[in-house]
C-alpha cells in the first residue's frame, strides 16, 4: 500500500505556536518534489512535546493542505492505549489515509502486550496501521515473530523499522513476503530495500525530498547502481542528520536553507555550534547552500 520516500515531516514553529504557513510550504515543497507520501506527528515532528489538540490539528491541517495527492499517514501512537485509540479516531475522522503507531515507549511491554495492544487499536478502528519499531527510543523491541503475528490481521498494513538491525527486517520479510516493511533509518534504505523493503519513512527527505524519491523508485525498478550512485552522494549527509537528537539537525538544516526557524521545543535545544558547523560544511559538499 505504501512505497518509496515517506517524510517524517518536521513541525514549524514561530513564537511557541504550530507556524502554520510555513507548514503548508513545507508540505508544497514536499509534493512538488515527488515526494510519496507525509507522516505528520512523527517523532521528527516533535509529537511527544505536542499537545493532543495540537496533534490533531496539525494531522488535520496537513490532510486539508494535501488534499489526496499523495498519502497522509498521521503519528497517532502513545503508550497509553486509550490516547493512542483517542488520537487514531480523530486522524481517521480527519481523513487520514493511515497511521503511524509507535510501539508503546517507558512502560515497556512484553511481546504478547504489545501484540494485543496493536490488534485492539486495529479492531477498533477502521484505519490502515502502519507499526512503529524503534527501541533506541522506547526501550522495548517488538520481536520478528510479534510483527509476523501483527501482519495477519488485515488493517495493520505495515511496519517502520528503525531498529538498525536488518536482520529484524530479514525475518519478518522471509516470512510475510506481501507485508510492507519500510527502513526508518535514511541509511539503511538502500540494504533494507534490497532485502525487499517497499521504501523509507526518511528524516533527510525533508531537505533533499527529490533525491530520495529518486532513490526509492530507483530501488523499486530494480536499478541499484543508480540507487547506489545517490545513497553513497548523500550518505554524509544523512548521517550528519543525526549529529545530535533528531529533529535538532534537520531543524537547522530546513534553517539555514532559508525554509523554517530553528525553533524546537524543551528539553530539546536548537543545534550546538561545533556540529552545526559540520552539518552545514556536510550541506554544502552535496550543494544545499
């Protein structure tokens, strides 16, 4: 259902408030780019120091901005189960097309926790699901044989996985060759799709949106030299996206092309100077300034 280059959008921000026109550029920029698909309310997206309401609006807002041209998959997860069903019905009321369910963070589930938790948020709402898997963030994994289980029922259609470990990925797509299985690491989209990933949900497509889509759909045909030839133009900079907490380098990045501010939320801080300096000669070597 999903392929290619999905981007974990940032959310603007001016004065302490959702920047709401720099959002809609954001969202322009992406689309014209040839971006595929936009997760809004992501971790890139700054969800955990949002607001419910704020959630809901900004998921809102983009779907109305979009206006069907390409998918919109909302960040709806909590570990909470009630907050994530709450915010899950407001995105599908809102018109989503699907959402992003991160596994539940700090009250670190066991594995049949997690599985019922992901299979009554699917029962309960009609919504395609797209699971989150990142453990550097949540401190708990949701195994290959959980994810394998996930993918039988019918409206949980995917898995993002930012484990870092491709042999995860390896299991679950031996075993359920027809589910989606899309890299959260920019880097390792390349090898994942190789392995038979469909694409990415990327931190670095919000600044280079054109060279990622081109990646994907390079992959997607089948042409890894082409696909190679781009991974390894950018694989600096995608690296250098992750210098310090993620949204803080893109943050700066979207800031110094001129695009948003370099707002960010406690406890997370604008980017330090020793690696904004890196960051920006990393940008100007693949020429983004």
């Amino acid at each position: 259902m999903f392929h290619g280059s999905i981007v974990a959008l940032v959310t603007p921000f001016k004065n302490g408030d959702i920047d709401k026109k720099k959002l809609e550029e954001l969202v322009e920029f992406q689309i014209t780019k040839g971006t595929h698909a936009i997760v809004p309310c992501g971790t890139t997206g700054e969800s955990a120091t949002m607001s419910h309401e704020e959630d809901k609006f900004v998921a809102k807002l983009v779907v109305e901005i979009v206006n069907k041209r390409v998918p919109v998959i909302a960040g709806t997860g909590s570990n909470n189960f009630n907050e994530a069903l709450c915010l899950t019905e407001a995105a599908h009321k809102n018109g989503a097309d699907a959402v992003l369910v991160v596994t539940p963070y700090y009250n670190k589930p066991t594995q049949e926790g997690l599985y019922q938790h992901y299979k009554k948020l699917a029962e309960s709402v009609n919504i395609p699901i797209v699971m989150y898997n990142v453990p550097g963030r949540t401190s708990v994994n949701m195994l290959p044989e959980t994810i394998i289980r996930l993918a039988q029922i019918p409206n949980i259609v995917a898995v993002k996985d930012a484990t870092g470990n491709v042999e995860n990925a390896m299991k679950v797509l031996r075993s359920s060759p027809n589910f989606t299985v899309l890299s959260g690491d920019d880097a390792l989209t390349l090898p994942m799709m190789a392995l038979g990933a469909k694409g990415v949900i990327s931190v670095a497509a919000n600044v280079i949106p054109a060279q990622m889509a081109d990646l994907t759909e390079l992959m997607l045909k089948g042409d890894i030299e082409g696909a190679r030839k781009i991974h390894y133009k950018y694989m600096d900079l995608m690296n250098a996206l992750f210098y310090e907490t993620n949204p803080i380098p893109v943050k700066a990045a979207l800031h110094m092309m001129g695009m948003i501010s370099d707002e960010i939320r406690l406890p997370l801080l604008p980017m330090s100077e020793e690696p904004k300096i890196r960051l920006k000669a990393e940008m100007k070597e693949v020429s983004l300034l």
